[in-house]
C-alpha cells in the first residue's frame, strides 16, 4: 500500500524551479527547489509501504551484502520500497549534494531534505527449472514449500562458488490454489483465462513460502535450522485468500488480451488492471503481489542478532 506524506508549510513563495544536478557519479537528479518567504503549501511525497518494522535496523542491513534470488519484478518492486521516512534536517545547498530519493525546500536561504531509505540487495535469477510432480506432494504447501527452498539453493550453490559469500539471500515461490488445483504462471491466453474463470464466484487462495538463508559464519543473523555445515535456512509460508465474483467470458478475455497475465501466477496481478477483477481479500495484499512483506520482517527480525 503507498503512503503519501503531506506537509502543510504556512508560507508565501517567491519561486519555485526544477534544478537539476548533476553528480559525479554522472547520475542527474531533479530536485524541486521551494524558495519560501511567508501563504501555504502543500507538499505531497508518495512512498512504498512505510516499514517501521525495520527502522531500527535498517543501517545495519545496508551494511551488509542482500541477495534476492528472484527475477519478478513485483518482488523486487516490494523490496525497493521498503523506506524508512527521515525528517527534515538543514544541509548545505553545494553543488556536491548526492542524496538520492531527496524533496529539497529553500526556505529563508536555507536548503531543507526530506529523504527516505531504501533497503539494499542485489538481484540473481535462479535457474531452478520449476517442474516438480505436483502428484507427488500432499498439499499445494508442501509443493510450494519445496519449490521456494530448491529455487534459492540452485542461487546459493551459484553464489557462494564463485564469490565471497552474501550475508542474506531471499527466495520465494507463489502459487495459487482452490484447494484441490495448483496453479502457476499460464501457458497461454486460453489457460490464462481458463484459469481465472475458474476462480469465479468464489474464493481461492495464494500461497507464498520465503526462504532465507544465512551464512553459520554471519554476525548480523542466525537462522532457524542448520541446512548443511556452512548455511542455516529459515522458512515460512503465508496465505491470503482473494475473492473474484461472476465475470462475463468477454470480460476475462479483455484481461487475459492485455497481456498481464501471462507472467503472474495464477493468472492475474491484484497490483495493476487485475485488481479491477478482485472484490476483496482477505489477508497480507503484498503476498498476493508475490512477497509477505509484514511477515518477512517478523522473521527477518526473529533471525537478526546484533
């Protein structure tokens, strides 16, 4: 869910410009510059989720090195906009400010930032052919379970051969099921729409396992379990259920021809024109998106030990 953050300023604005600076590390940042007298003004800054969870510890993540083993890009879109909301604080108005993700406001010849931050990780793709016998696993959990751990590891065993070892690496896997059926990313329009038709009427459910596992040598966490000599692993699962009401045939049809299905499982996003679908949900939307984000932040505190 996006936050917007309003500041109501009591002020008379004597301009108001777009700067646009340029950094040594040849990235160009624009900057809106209030030069502020005394009339008032709203600013508006819309954000990622606001993770208070994760304030506390945020620097000390930064700090070390985070690896997402994924390539979805609603995971890492997740991810990304984990912030933590600084107030304003003065800072010099030079031409050496670097502060990216920074609102700047001149007022009464002093430059003011607000700035927010970002947890930091790197992304690899896992190549982890997802082709397990889903006949032979008791529940669409287990299955799904499974699937998380042998994508991350396939990560794992790739990283830590060929460079120093991450302090974290993230895997998950999502699946959608009635109960009965497990369904992931579509083959086609036809099974994309097949699919959705079948959730119509009534409820299914999403299932999301995270897997995380740190180095027995790591400072900064202690996994759960011991998953060999040199790494622990720490797994979860979360589950929300989504409602979809009767739909016209032309309507799911409409859906599946926007081409947003065809990457997702299940065969919808509830982030984008999917959502339009969807009459209610019941549980953490972000595990719909494809990552639990209230839930992995209990865990990533259970397993943080500085």
């Amino acid at each position: 869910m996006m936050t917007c953050v309003n500041f109501h300023i009591n002020v008379s604005i004597v301009s108001l410009q777009w700067i646009d600076f340029k950094f040594a590390d040849g990235l160009s940042y624009l900057f809106l510059l209030c030069n502020i007298k005394s009339l008032a003004i709203s600013i508006q800054y819309t954000l990622g989720p606001r993770c208070t969870m994760l304030q506390p510890i945020l620097h000390h993540l930064n700090s070390t090195r985070i690896v997402l083993a994924s390539s979805s890009p609603r995971r890492k879109q997740i991810l990304e906009n984990i912030v933590i909301i600084h107030h304003f604080h003065t800072v010099s108005y030079t031409s050496n400010l670097c502060m990216h993700s920074t609102v700047f406001v001149l007022f009464h010849g002093v430059l003011y930032s607000f700035k927010h931050l970002n947890l930091k990780f790197d992304t690899a793709k896992s190549n982890f052919e997802e082709n397990l016998d889903k006949s032979s696993f008791s529940s669409p959990s287990d299955y799904v379970r499974e699937t998380a751990k042998q994508k991350t590891l396939e990560v794992v065993q790739r990283l830590f051969s060929i460079e120093e070892s991450p302090e974290l690496i993230i895997g998950a896997d999502t699946v959608v099921t009635d109960g009965k059926n497990i369904f992931e990313k579509p083959k086609d329009k036809d099974h994309a729409v097949e699919m959705i038709t079948s959730y119509c009427g009534r409820s299914h459910k999403v299932l999301t396992s995270v897997v995380l596992i740190t180095p027995k040598s790591s400072k900064v966490f202690k996994g759960k379990e011991p998953l060999n000599e040199q790494l622990d692993i720490t797994q979860f699962e979360e589950i929300s259920e989504v409602f979809i009401p009767e739909l016209p045939e032309e309507v799911v049809r409409s859906y599946v021809d926007t081409g947003e299905s065809m990457d997702k499982a299940g065969g919808y996003g509830i982030q984008a024109i999917g959502g339009s679908l969807i009459s209610g949900i019941q549980g953490d939307y972000f595990n719909v998106m494809g990552f639990p984000l209230h839930k992995f932040c209990v865990e990533l505190r259970h397993i943080y030990q500085l």
